[in-house]
C-alpha cells in the first residue's frame, strides 16, 4: 500500500502539471484573452510595486505617498506684467503673455514686494510630467504615477471582493432554486426580477445619502445587489442541466442525500459558469467605482475616480490638454483595466467550453 | 461485366489539429461497380465516415487531401473547384447522413426542401414537375403525398428517415452513400428502412456504398465489402467470402466478438486495449498492439501494410494474414 | 422461492395535462402493470423499443421516480426477509440502497467530470459509512483490480475525462458493485461502446454476477445482448409486458406476434441465413396496439413461459 501511495501522489502531481499546462494552451490561444491577461498583470505589477518601492526606500514617502506625499517644486521665473494691448515687439498676442519663464505679477497677489523685472521662486502645481514624477504632480504636489497605482490596489480589492461576494451569493441561490424547485425557486426568481429591474447606480447614489460608503462598504453593496440579481437565474438554468445527468441520478442511487448532492455534485460543475461571471462582474465593479468617486459619494483616500473628481473640482477638466495628466491617466487606468478583465473573461470562456463538450 | 462507377485509389486524407496531422485515411482502395452494394465496416474512430465525406469533398475546413484519386464514373473528384464538385454532388453521387433525420430545418416544409435540392440541379424544372418527382419518390420509399405539406416534427423517426432517403435520390444519382443510416432507429424500422433501400437499389439500378460499425447489418445487405481499422482497410473482397473466410485478424474478432439470436450461443471472443491514436500516422500494422496471436515481424513493425490477393477478390493486410 | 425482487403489477403514469385548468387531464401510461420476479443468482433481460417505458421501470424500481401503484418486493439480506417497497423509513431506504445499485447507459455522463476515479468509488462507501477510512481505500483498489483497471494507482487520480468509454463503464461497474449489492438493474450499459469493447464489458459483469451472486435486470432494445447476458428474457411493448420465457426458449419458441416481429426483424451476421419468417398476424398485433387492453392476462403455456393474451387456442395454430 505504501508503493501505491507514492506513486498515486506522484501520478497525482503530473496529471495536475499536464492539465494546467493543456488549460494554459487553450487559454493561451485566444488572443483577446492574452490581450485581457496582459493588460491586467500589468495593473497588478503596478499595485504590487507601490508598497515595495516603498518599502525598500526607493520612493521616499514624504515625497511619493499618493495621499500625504508632498513634493515642492519650484521654479524660478520672471515677473512681468502683461500689456492690455497687443501686439507689442515682445508680444504677438495676449495668448503669449506671460511666455515660458514669465509670470504674472498680479498673480502673485500673496507675495509681498515683488516687482516687475524680479525672478520669482513660483511653487509648480499641478507640474508637469518630469523625470522626477513621471505623470507629473496634481494641484496638491503628490506624485500621480503613485496615485494611479494605489488606485489600482483599490481597483483590484473592489473588484475581486465585490465579484467574489456576488457570485458566492448567485452560485448558492441559483443552485438551491434549482434543486428545490417549487416555491423557493419562485421566490427567488422574483426576487431576481426586482433587482434586476432597479438601476444600480442611481441606488448607489441614496444609499450613499443614507450611509457613509468607504470602499469596503461599496464592495458589499455591489456584490450583493450583483449576486441577487440576473446571474442567480443563469446560473440555476446551469444548474438545472446539470441536475438531470446520470451521474446526479447514480449519486440518488447510491444513497447521497439531498444536501450532499447539491453542494458536492451539481455546486461543482456550475463552478466554471461562476467563474466567468466572476471576471465579467469585475468591470462592472471599476466602472461603479470610478462614477461613485467622481460624483464625490465615496470616502475614500485614494481611486482613480478621485483622481478626476478633483480635477474637476479643481476646474482643471476643462483646460483641455494642458493638464492632460490630471485627467487622462486616471480615465485610461479605468477602462483598460475593466476591459482587461472582459478580456480575460473571453478567453477563459475558450478554456471552459471545450472541456464541457468533451467526448 | 457491368462498369465501374466510382473508383478509389490510393486515397490519403489527413486532418491538420494543434496536435498534429490527424491521418484519418490511409491508402484507402476500391471499387464499385453498377447496381453493386458495398459496405465499410469498423468502429468508431476507424476512418469510415472520413471517407464518406471525403468522396463527397465535404470535408471540415482542416481535411486535406494529400494524395490519391476518386473517379466518379470516369471524372476525377479530387482537385475538382467547389463550383464544378456542386454540379457532382446529389447528381451523381448523394449521402444519407448518420443522423440525418435530424438535418431537417424545423421550419420548413419537407416537400419545399426536397424541392430546393431539385430546383439546384434542374433549374428549368416547373414546379409541377418537382412536385410530381418527389411524389414518384415518396411512392418507392413508402409515404404518401401528404407528407410534403408537413413540417419535420410532425413526422416519426421512421418517416424522417425515409424522406431523408427520397431527398437523397432526388437528384437521381448513381452512387448514394449510406453512413449509418438506422442507427437511432428500433430494429422493427430499422428492418422495413432497409428493405425499402434494397428494394430502390434495385428498381433504379443504383449503387450503394453502405456503411456501418453493425456486421450484421452489412452481412444483409451488401455483395461486397471493406473492413476498416485505423484509417486503414485490412480486409475487402465479396461479403460471402469474408463472412466464411475471414483472414484477418481484426475481422475475424469482429465477427467473434457478435452475439446473434439466432445459432448456438457460442463464448464470444473479446478485443483488449483500445484503437490507436492516429496523431502523425502509423508505421506498420495498426493492429498489432492488440492481434491476440501477433507473428515477431508484426510485433518489431517490419511489415507495412499492403493488402495481398488471398483468394479471388479477397484481399487482406499481408500482417495480419499470416498469424492469429 | 428465493427471489431476489418481485414485481406486482407496477404502473407509472405521467401526468402531462397542460396549464392549471385543463379538464381533460392527460395522463400517459407508461409502465402499464408489469409483474415478473427474479430468483437469486439469476439475470432478467428486459427487452423493448426506445419509448416502450423500460427505462420507466428501472427508475421506479430504484426509487428515483415515485410509482403510480402496483406492490414491489426487495430481499433484505440484513433481515433475510422480503420487504415491501411502501412505506419504507429513512433508514430502511438507506438499507435499500445499499442492496440496490444501477448502471448507466452513457459512460460520458454517468461519472462526475469534477470528481477523480478514486473518489466516484468511495462515495458509497462514504455514504453509508462501511469500515474504516484505511479499508475504504483499500476496497477501491481491491475493485479496480477486480473491474480490470489495473495498475489501480493509475486510475486512483484520474479524472472521468481522461479516461475512455470502456474505461468508464469500467469504474461505473466498480462503484455499483463496491457495497456488494445483490441485485443491480443495467440500462443499456454497452450500447454505446465500440462493438469490439462490448463483449469484454458484458463478461466482466457475467464473471461478477458469478462471483459475487448478484442480479442483474438487465435493460436493452438489443436481443442478441440479452441473449448473451440473461437467464430469462421479458419482452415489453407499450408498457406492458407481452411475453416472458426462459431465453433459449422465447427465441426458439416465440408465441406473441410482437416477439415474432422482433425476432424477425433483427439482422443476423451471416449472409447466407435467410431470416425465420414468422406467421404473424399483423391485425391482432394492430389490435393489441389500439386497444387499452388493461390486465391483460399472462397465460402459462408451460416451461415458466407467459404470453399476455386473451386467447391462448389462436396464438398457438
């Protein structure tokens, strides 16, 4: 028997080898999903990388945290007062004045004794993208490369929690509405009806009036209202075909009672179903996320919602492209990551599939 | 002597998959003639429907033929252009699909489809004329007129299946292949299905090329046969002679391995291990892995596999001849 | 008599009225009262076209659909007594269960996807919690080599998936077999192997109903199967069963025009054998085919062959 054993481990550990290797090349085939698992490695490496270069002092946190990070720069400039009437041989247009260098003198009404013809230390914020900060800084002086990727720890952390939540809850549900059938699963079809019918976001918005929502609390909302919503009855259709196969009847057979088939038989092969939901529910999360931020209902430190929020509180939204890191890295952060996820979805839909009509 | 109306030679088709080249066709040869019934035989996997859809150039996108001939009374099939193979099809050469009953669109009427077949090849047909044409074949096949105006659920199994046949004749071919075509049928329709078949083979003086994992069923109704294995033919010649001298050692198993109802109820014989992979192709005999009796050249792969003449027609793979 | 299950007139109707007020309840008659009884150690093939509700049978005999009615008796071998299949309580189907297993038609489907070979076999044993964890295992190993799955540490981690259809019926056979039961009903269980495959599958299970005096209902549409596999064939046709006699014995001897056309329409593997041709009297099959011939009776004509008729005089000429 002990001969058995070793070899039956080792046979054991192959076979898982070979099949992750055989997963792996038929997820590997899909395109769309190599895109989507590209797209979202890079995210992680970048949530991944905040806390580390922290942590072996390569970001000095004074300077790159995202929150209280502080970075003064300066820049020496010349104060000018421009001319009410254009064009002047210094001058072409109003829009030249002040040029590179210059700046204002009426603009620095806080300083005291400045003169025309003085250089000037004037403290850049929002600076631009430099060696130093590659996204450059916003109007507080913090690093936005920093920020983007503490935004992206909150992406993953509200994504996985909120799609975990929510398809544990519609895995459950839809699997018991298949296999008692009658009037639970009546009750819980309407139950899914009502909430598929409610907006999400619009009852995002009273509950946010009710309650204060930091990002646990949103990740709870939304894989609730997720998991009671359309995929219970998707799921418990899975369930259904699942249910009628021999091997549910051989299990009856065998003596299994109604409970142990349900979590130990039908629960499993409707796992894979869940699984796809899962990363899909994931973008849903991130695009909640970032509108809830944006319109100012989430307290919450740092998101990439946030990000924009205060730019546009800030009036920076509107300056068009010259402050374009304000704005752009935050809102491309956001749609390449929930699509990243999609993505994936795709082609874990390849490697799933397959393997359910294999003969 | 009557003619020979279609006539393979050498064929070799292979699949190309992520794994590697499929050789689901193996030099396959033969012949058949006027009004002759032939049958392939073997189990799953052994190359035999490949071949249906091959001689019908009707092929996943992945088959490709490397090499060989397929002679449709005396026209060349392979490297024909797929405008010149869609006069062929159902003219001179149709297919009664495994299954086939379920190929039925839900949605339209049976006749109606009949007559789409028609209205391809003889477009100049009125349709009256079409329609006077599926009513002589209902006759033969045994459904009445009525059955043109139904729609495909409103008909049993049975019924599917003969109109399946009438469709397959509509065009008048010369040659219809058979693959399987009672296989989801109880015995009793399966039994009238098969009659009605012979019974139009001989009323238009067709060929048949029948094909089936069921021996019992070829031993009725076929003159000449072929026994498949691996993508391979190891055994052909006149059904009588196989059925009474089989040389092979697969088909002498296949025909062991039968129970009947009718005779003494004898031990069958059983086949252990099962049918080789025909990824990248096989040297030498496919069989020998698991020939009961295998000869040492079988079992060191010194033979390929050639069939050789053993008695008039009969030809066997020269492997398996000797030993066993 | 030292049956191992006797059947009383089982009926199972489906109830297929539609919507919640329709007056004329439609009521299909599957299985329309059968009766017939297995002796210990024997096999009983029951025969039939796709639709004549054998099927039916089987799984109101397993207790997976309710029956409509009829008195169904199970040997209990832990009381050694025949007990009635009403009214049992939990404990006493559990007990069924340990003495009544089935084997399916599909090897693809008849196995969890997710679950490996070793645990499948197991679950029985789990179940109804027979030896310790140590002799569980020890068992599985014991049936694999016994099924022909060998060497067992192959299969133990394998998924269904990866293994072939005779393989899988394999493992099917094992599982039902492992809490050695003493009758198991198989439904169609090699119709959909390779041909070349099937008779080692049907002498697996001949060498075990021997070795460990188990027996088998053995459900089929194919009479050369159970030809093969069985002491006794019933033939069924439209719920109801039309002729049972010992096997050697209904095909030499078939006295209902169905068994006739059964017999007659089966192809043989010889091209030189012209088929029996049977006087059969297609109206009284017609008849027997329109009519609601309820209770029909099952006449002795000697030798343990019934025939369901009303007249034996006619059937005989």
């Amino acid at each position: 028997m002990e001969i058995d054993n070793a070899k039956e481990k080792d046979l054991q550990k192959k076979l898982r080898r070979e099949s992750l290797k055989r997963n792996w090349k038929l997820f590997s085939q899909s395109k769309l999903g190599m895109i989507g698992l590209g797209i979202v490695s890079l995210f992680l490496i970048l949530a991944l990388l905040q806390p580390f270069l922290f942590l072996t002092g390569i970001w000095s946190e004074s300077i790159y945290h995202p929150v209280v990070g502080y970075d003064q720069i300066i820049e020496e400039k010349l104060v000018v007062e421009c001319p009410k009437e254009y064009p002047t041989p210094k001058y072409e247009t109003s829009f030249d004045c002040p040029a590179e260098g210059e700046v204002q003198k009426k603009m620095l009404y806080l300083a005291q004794g400045v003169e025309v013809g003085d250089m000037y230390d004037v403290y850049l914020q929002p600076a631009p993208p430099s060696s130093k900060h590659i996204l450059g800084t916003d109007s507080l002086g913090r690093d936005v490369f920093s920020q983007i990727m503490e935004g992206s720890q909150v992406a993953f952390v509200l994504g996985l929690l909120s799609a975990t939540l929510g398809v544990g809850i519609s895995t459950i549900l839809g699997t018991i509405a298949a296999f008692f059938g009658g009037r639970i699963d009546a009750y819980l079809m309407r139950q899914s009806d009502l909430v598929l019918m409610l907006p999400t976001l619009p009852l995002l918005f009273i509950i946010s009036a009710f309650a204060e929502l930091k990002i646990w609390h949103l990740a709870v909302v939304l894989g609730v209202l997720g998991g009671l919503g359309g995929s219970v009855i998707t799921i418990k259709s899975q369930a259904l075909q699942v249910k009628v196969k021999p091997f549910v009847d051989s299990a009856r057979i065998t003596g299994g009672s109604q409970r142990k088939i349900m979590f130990s038989h039908v629960l499993p092969n409707v796992a894979p179903l869940a699984l796809l939901f899962m990363v899909f529910s994931v973008t849903g999360a991130i695009a909640s996320e970032s509108v809830l931020s944006f319109l100012g209902l989430l307290n919450i430190d740092m998101s990439w919602g946030l990000m924009i929020y205060l730019s546009q509180t800030d009036g920076f939204i509107f300056s068009g492209l010259e402050y374009w890191w304000l704005i752009l890295p935050a809102g491309l952060s956001v749609t390449f990551l929930a699509g990243g996820f999609y993505l994936v979805g795709r082609g874990l839909d390849d490697v799933f599939n397959p393997r359910l009509r294999k003969r | 002597m009557s003619k020979d109306i279609l006539v393979v030679d050498n064929l070799n088709m292979h699949y190309e998959t992520l794994e590697g080249k499929v050789m689901a066709v193996n030099n396959v040869t033969f012949s058949v003639k006027e009004g002759e019934s032939f049958g392939l035989v073997g189990e799953s996997g052994c190359g035999k429907s490949s071949v249906a859809s091959t001689l019908l150039q009707l092929q996943s996108d992945n088959a490709v033929i490397s090499s060989g001939s397929i002679k449709l009374d005396e026209k060349e099939l392979v490297g024909m252009t797929e405008s010149e193979l869609r006069k062929v099809r159902w003219n001179d050469i149709s297919i009664v699909f495994q299954g086939a009953m379920n190929a039925w669109n839900p949605v339209i009427k049976i006749g109606e489809q009949i007559r789409e077949a028609i209205r391809e090849h003889y477009p100049s047909n009125s349709k009256k004329e079409n329609t006077e044409k599926i009513s002589e074949l209902f006759k033969i096949v045994g459904l009445e007129d009525s059955i043109m105006d139904r729609y495909p659920h409103e008909l049993s199994g049975g019924m599917k299946q003969r109109a399946v046949i009438a469709l397959a004749l509509s065009c008048d071919p010369k040659i219809v292949i058979a693959d399987e075509p009672t296989t989801a049928l109880d015995v009793v329709i399966q039994d009238q299905i098969l009659k009605e078949i012979k019974k139009v083979q001989e009323l238009l003086g067709l060929s048949l090329i029948y094909i089936s994992h069921d021996i019992a069923v070829i031993a009725e109704m076929t003159d000449n046969m072929a026994v498949m294995y691996a993508g391979s033919i190891v055994e052909k010649g006149p059904t009588a002679s196989i059925f009474s001298n089989p040389r092979h050692a697969y088909t002498r198993l296949l025909l062991e391995s039968t129970p009947s109802v009718v005779g003494e109820k004898k031990k069958l014989r059983a086949l252990d291990g099962e049918p080789p992979s025909l990824i990248n192709g096989l040297d030498a005999c496919a069989f020998s892995p698991r020939c009961p009796d295998p000869s040492d050249d079988c079992k060191n792969g010194n033979l390929e596999m050639k069939l050789i003449e053993i008695e008039d027609g009969h030809w066997a793979d020269q492997c398996c001849v000797n030993c066993g | 008599m030292d049956n191992v299950i006797e059947v009383n007139n089982l009926v199972k109707n489906f109830d297929v009225s539609k919507g919640f007020f329709s007056r004329n309840k439609t009521i299909v008659k599957a299985v329309d009262g059968i009766s017939f009884s297995i002796p210990k150690g024997e096999s009983l093939g029951l025969v039939g076209q796709s639709g004549c509700g054998k099927t039916t049978t089987a799984r109101a005999l397993c207790l997976l659909d309710p029956k409509t009615s009829g008195d169904v008796k199970f040997y209990n071998p832990e009381a050694d007594e025949m007990q009635n299949l009403d009214n049992l309580n939990d404990d006493q189907v559990k007990q069924f269960r340990r003495n009544t297993q089935m084997i399916f038609q599909d090897p693809y489907e008849s196995l969890n996807p997710r679950w490996t070979i070793k645990d499948i076999i197991l679950e029985p044993l789990n179940i109804h919690n027979i030896g310790s964890l140590e002799n569980r295992t020890e068992a599985v190993v014991e049936i694999l080599k016994t099924v022909g799955l060998t060497p067992p540490e192959n299969y133990l981690p394998r998924y269904p998936h990866e293994l072939s259809g005779g393989q899988r019926q394999r493992v099917s056979i094992a599982r039902s077999l492992i809490m050695n039961p003493k009758f198991v009903i198989c439904d169609e269980p090699t119709s959909m192997l390779d041909v070349s495959i099937r008779i080692s599958i049907m002498d697996l299970m001949l060498d075990l109903a021997k070795d460990l005096q188990v027996s088998y209902l053995y459900i089929t549409h194919d009479l050369a199967v159970a030809r093969y596999m069985c002491n006794r064939i019933a033939v069924m046709f439209n719920g109801k069963i039309v002729e049972i006699a010992k096997t050697e014995d209904l095909l030499s001897n078939p006295i209902h025009p169905y068994t006739k056309r059964l017999i007659s329409s089966i192809p043989v593997p010889d091209p030189k054998y012209t088929r029996e041709k049977y006087e059969i009297n297609f109206d009284e099959l017609d008849e027997i085919i329109s009519n609601n011939t309820d209770n029909l009776p099952m006449v002795d004509v000697g030798n343990e062959h019934f025939v369901a008729t009303h007249d034996v005089k006619d059937l005989l000429i």
